[in-house]
C-alpha cells in the first residue's frame, strides 16, 4: 500500500469539497479515480512512497485505461483528478514537482450539445396547452420543461429552487450553480403565467409550506428529487424528437443554441449559463456553424 495514501487522500477531499467547494459528484468521482491509480501502482509497480511516482507510471494507467475501452473523454477525467491530486500534494509540500506536466492527453474528438429543434418544441409546447383543467402535477410538470427551455438552468439547479429565490415583481430568478457562485436569470411574461399559476396552486394544497420552502414539490409537498425532474423531461422530449438523450441536459444545450441562433451574445449567454469560462460556452458556436454549412450546401448552385 501507498504510504499515507489513503491519509493524503482524505485530505485531498476534504479541501475539495470545503476549500474549493466542488460537487459532491466530483468528489466521490475524484476518490474513486486515485482509488483505481492506487491499485494500478501496486499491482505494476509495487510503489510504496507518493514521491516516487513519476510521469512514466501515471502514462502506463493512461494507457491501461485506453486499452480496457475507456473513452478518451472519461480517461481525460481520471487524469483530471489525478492532476488536480498532484497539485495538492505540490501545495502541501508532499511531492517537489508534479509528474503530470509531462503527460500528454488523449485526443477527443470533437462532440457537439445535442438540442432540440424550435419547431419540435414549439409544437410540444401546443400540444401541452391544449390540456383542459390540468391538475397540480401536470400544471407542475410542464412548469419544470418551461423552466429548463426558459433559463437554460441545471438539473441540480431546479431541484434546489426555494420559493424565495424568484422574484415575482421583478421577473427574475436566483439561481445557486456550482461553487455556490449565485446568478439572476431574467423571464419572459409566459413563464411568468406559468409560475403564478403553479404557485397559486401549490398555496391552495399546501398552506403550511413557509416561504423559504422548495418551488418544485411532490404531490406530498416535499421537494422533488432529480429522477423526478429527468423522467418529466424524458417523457416529454420522448413525444416529439428521436434524439438519443432527452435530458435536462439537452434542454440546457437547446436554450444555449436557441439563443445563440437568434442573434444572443456569447457573453450574455455564458453568464446565463453561469459557465465560469467563455471557452465552455462556445462549444455552441459549432452548432451554429454546422447549420451554416446546411444552408450554404442547400441554398449556394455551386455548393
């Protein structure tokens, strides 16, 4: 075993999740990472001090992880994980340099956000209207699509919602992403008729809820959990497109592209997004792009 492995380890994690405030996914993502690098060690190369890995090592796990199958993407992630661990142990004096700076990364090829076309949505969206009386839940349910169309917000984001984060008066609401890092995204009238709708409601069936309680509840008032949230949105996407993934997710991506394609500034719609780089949000100028391409090649007599 790695000398005071586990011990670094803990610590490690610790300082992710209270100093550099990461996800608890991305913690239990990072534990299992050094966990599986702790056992390649062992298993190759019968290493029992933290120093004396080197460059050479952690490109032979690199390797071995390629040749299991393992995308490129996801051993771009382990190695995420195991730079983020290295520059830690640099921090606390462990190791004198790390070993990473010499790793190369595998290639990605190029994936580009899944979104749904206008057209779809718009005919989805007249197709829920058109439902006569509906209930609390299903007035809540298509709520939770508008939501995700509406603001471009995480999955994670919705679920954690309280009643006091939306600002009626001003149309606006405060959304909490990642790193506790807060942002105000604005809406329109529609999403605004919705909401007072759903809220009104929600007061009728549930008096007692106080006003700091979760916006999206379950038929027992208590908050939704995110399998909630995702079936909704599956079900829904499932009616009208033949994509793959029909996700929250894909209705983040349909919000960015949406946006982008009717003229939206990169910034503004990172800001929306609450990306902390710009070079995350413009993944979704390919898109825009690739539509380009479409038209060009349908349009030009010499494309």
């Amino acid at each position: 075993m790695l000398r005071d492995f586990f011990c670094m380890v803990s610590r490690f994690l610790q300082y992710l999740e209270f100093e550099k405030r990461a996800s608890r996914h991305t913690v239990l993502s990072y534990a299992n990472d050094l966990q599986q690098f702790s056992s390649f060690l062992e298993e190759e190369y019968k290493l029992t001090d933290l120093t004396r890995v080197r460059y050479l090592e952690i490109r032979s796990w690199l390797a071995s992880l390629m040749d299991q199958g393992l995308s490129p993407r996801t051993v771009n992630r382990k190695k995420t994980a195991l730079q983020s661990f290295f520059k830690f142990l640099l921090k606390e004096g462990i190791v004198t340099e790390n070993p990473l700076k010499r790793v190369i990364s595998p290639k990605m090829s190029k994936r580009l956000p899944v979104y749904v076309e206008e057209t779809d949505l718009d005919s989805l969206f007249l197709q829920i209207e058109s439902e006569v009386d509906p209930d609390f839940t299903s007035q809540r349910n298509r709520l939770i699509l508008e939501m995700f169309y509406a603001t471009g917000m995480r999955l994670t984001e919705l679920v954690q919602l309280k009643d006091s984060d939306i600002d009626i008066n001003g149309r606006t609401i405060k959304i909490l992403g990642k790193r506790n890092k807060e942002r105000i995204v604005p809406y329109g009238p529609k999403l605004s008729a919705l909401i007072n709708s759903y809220l009104a409601e929600k007061e009728k069936l549930f008096i007692h809820l106080s006003e700091h309680a979760y916006f999206f509840v379950t038929e027992s008032g208590k908050k939704i959990y995110q399998k909630l949230a995702y079936r909704v949105v599956n079900t829904y996407l499932s009616s009208i497109t033949t994509l793959e993934k029909k996700s929250p997710h894909v209705m983040r991506h349909t919000f960015a592209t949406h946006m982008l394609n009717k003229g939206a500034d990169l910034n503004a719609i990172k800001e929306l997004l609450g990306h902390a780089n710009l070079s995350a949000t413009q993944v979704y100028t390919h898109n825009t792009i690739e539509k380009l391409k479409t038209i060009y090649k349908q349009a030009h007599p010499k494309a």
